[in-house]
C-alpha cells in the first residue's frame, strides 16, 4: 500500500511540474510576443526622434536594403531616397500616436499616427496629420521595416 501511495504521490507531483512548466512557457510566450511589440514601437519612435533631427543616418539600419516607402502625396521612395530626404528635412515637430502592433511570425504590421511640423526632405512646408502603416519582418534576428505607407488625415 505505502508503494501505490508513493506511486501516486509521485505521478501527482510529475503531473503538478508539467503543469507548471506548460504555465511559464505560455507566459514567457506572451512576454516575448509583448517585448516584440515593445522593440517594434522603441524602433518606431526612434524614427520619429531621428525625424525631428534630421538625422537620415539613423534611420537606415532601421530599412530593408529593398525599402519601399509611399508617401502621403503618392510619391513612391526607395532607402536611400527616404534617408537622403530625413537628413534634409527640419522639423519642429514628429510625434507619434495611436501605435498598435500586430505580430505574424517574423513580420509584423505596426500603424498609428504622424503628426509633423516643419520642412520636408524637399524643402516644402509641412503642417500634417497622417495615419501610417509600416511592414516590418525579421531577417537574420534583426527588424527590418521593408514598406511604410501613409495617408494624410484632415485635422
């Protein structure tokens, strides 16, 4: 009796860390998928900062080599185009908002709003609200943003 009873005791206890286990690996599945979201929203808003400095050179390791970029006026640009016209612009203001980002694997959408002031890569006026959407996929365990597309927003 004291040998069934062991027996039991010890499948109960191997079932109890199996179910523990299967616990931690979803919750440590969710934190990865949540830190993922947070990496790509950290990279987001380093665009945005690199934006509002003029500083095209921080943007790059952020692009694809084959980037497509298709902006608010229908202007198609590619990666160095959008880094050459980042690091001619000046801007008072480049603020994001309303960022959400949904994983699939190793891509992801990640869309929100653009609010920007000040001058454009091509030396035009800019007072805008624009709702964006950038693709990004994971290539080698880096994030790298392949397409971004915006619309403007009436203010």
């Amino acid at each position: 009796m004291k040998l069934v009873t062991a027996m039991v005791a010890s499948f109960l206890l191997m079932a109890g860390m199996a179910a523990a286990q299967s616990s931690m690996a979803s919750k440590s599945e969710m934190r990865s998928g949540s830190n993922v979201e947070q990496h790509l929203i950290d990279m987001e808003n380093r665009w945005a900062k690199a934006s509002l400095a003029s500083d095209g050179q921080a943007i790059a390791p952020l692009l694809s080599d084959d980037f497509v970029n298709i902006d608010s006026d229908g202007s198609v640009h590619n990666k160095a185009e959008t880094v050459a016209r980042t690091s001619k612009a000046k801007f008072e203001v480049s603020q994001l908002s309303e960022v959400a980002v949904k994983t699939h694997g190793d891509s992801a959408v990640v869309t929100g709003i653009w609010t920007g002031k000040g001058v454009d890569g091509m030396g035009k006026a800019i007072d805008a609200k624009e709702r964006w959407a950038d693709t990004w996929v994971k290539k080698d365990g880096k994030w790298e943003c392949v397409a971004s597309a915006s619309a403007p927003l009436s203010q």
